[in-house]
C-alpha cells in the first residue's frame, strides 16, 4: 500500500533564510507525489505536483521539490521564506494500483517562520 | 468557479444527536472526497464518489457514518449518533478526470460535547 512519511513534525526557521521540509513514500508501483499547504481554518491549497517528466519541479510561492526514485524522497525546498510562508505543509501520494485516484497524505510538518 | 463550498463551517452539536455536513463541488468534477482531519490521525480519506457513485468507503469509520451524493452538485456526510471522538475538521475535496490535482473545501469544523 501507497504511505507517505514526514520526518518533521515542526520546522522554526528564520525569516529569509532556506528551508527543506523532508518527505519519503513507499510504492511498488509508479507513483503521483504532491505537496499541499494549509493556512489556519483554511482547507488545503495545491503547492505542486510531480506525475512525470523532470524530477525537480517548481510550484507556487518560490517553492520547488526534486523527486528521487531510489531514496523514494520528495523533499519540498525554498531558498528563501517570508513570515507569509508559516503553515502546515502536506506531502501526498497516489500509485497507479487504484489508477491514481487515492491520494495518501503525511502528518503534516508545520513551518514556523521567525522575524 | 466558486471552489468547493462546505456548510457548515462550524457545527457544535451533543453526544447522540444526528449531524449532516454538505458539500457542493466544483461544477464539473466528476470525483468528490470526504476527509477528517484530528491531531491524533492527521488527513484520513473516508470516502469517495466517481459520477455519483460511491467507489471506495473502507475509511469510514463504522456504520454511525454514512454518505451520498444524489447528485452532481451535492454531497452529503452524516453521522447518527455523533460521539465527542468524532470531533475534527472533515473537508471535501473534489477534482476532474482530466487533473489529478484535488481542490478541497474550507471544512466543516465539528465539535460533539
């Protein structure tokens, strides 16, 4: 069965400086990954998604992630955060078993972002 | 388009009474989701709708849960009797077959006393 594990449950990091949330998934089969951000009592907002093609891709807000096949990793980066960016990340994956319509999500890694 | 619209936004009901959550998709999405969020277990899918029809429900949690959806534009997610451990933010979320990206609701925050 399709998982996905969030190393970090809370990540404080300071204004301006970078920041790696860390995501691994196992699958036996090809895979859909994607990273959701959600703001206070708001429900969850696409930040990107990698269905094929290049493995790093770019999303909205200066985000980008790099899917890596042989560490089953996701890792969602920023080389630059802003106070904005404090919200709970998601990594989510979906596999070609249940023809990609099943999306398993992480536990979520809170971004605390510091002035 | 609107977005998903979900009502309530808040519902505070006791131990035992019947509670329906709705949800209205965006129009021409042939998927609908119903999620639960809590701290304990994090996003967990109860069940999902293609065309109307429920596909897979093995997240809902036992039979005091039940969903429908009638029609294209509308969905519905009843709990009979609510207990105080169904307490949590349930989403729906729903997405076309032509994306694979999901487009969730605000949610409907619950909280059974």
């Amino acid at each position: 069965a399709q998982s996905v594990t969030q190393l970090d449950s809370q990540v404080p990091v300071f204004e301006e400086a970078p920041v790696e949330l860390r995501c691994n998934y196992s699958s036996s089969v090809s895979v859909y990954l994607f990273w959701y951000v959600q703001y206070p009592n708001q429900g969850l907002q696409l930040l990107l998604k990698y269905l094929s093609g290049s493995t790093l891709v770019k999303g909205i807000n200066g985000f980008e992630a790099e899917f890596n096949k042989s560490q089953t990793s996701f890792h969602l980066r920023k080389p630059s955060v802003h106070i904005s960016d404090t919200a709970e990340y998601f990594c989510a994956v979906s596999d070609g078993r249940g023809g990609y319509q099943k999306v398993t999500f992480g536990t979520g890694t809170k971004l605390q972002v510091i002035p | 388009d609107a977005g998903v619209i979900q009502s309530p936004r808040h519902e505070v009901t006791e131990m035992g009474q019947e509670v329906t959550l709705r949800c209205k998709p965006i129009s021409g999405h042939d998927y609908l989701f119903w999620y639960r969020q809590t701290m304990m277990r994090g996003l967990e899918l109860l069940i999902y709708f293609n065309n109307n029809v429920p596909i897979d429900d093995s997240g809902m949690p036992e039979d005091r849960f039940s969903a429908k959806m009638p029609n294209a534009s509308f969905s519905t997610l009843k709990i009979q009797p609510s207990e105080p451990r169904d307490s949590a933010v349930y989403f729906c979320a729903s997405r076309s077959d032509s994306t694979d990206t999901q487009y969730f609701g605000p949610g409907t925050r619950l909280t059974v006393l």
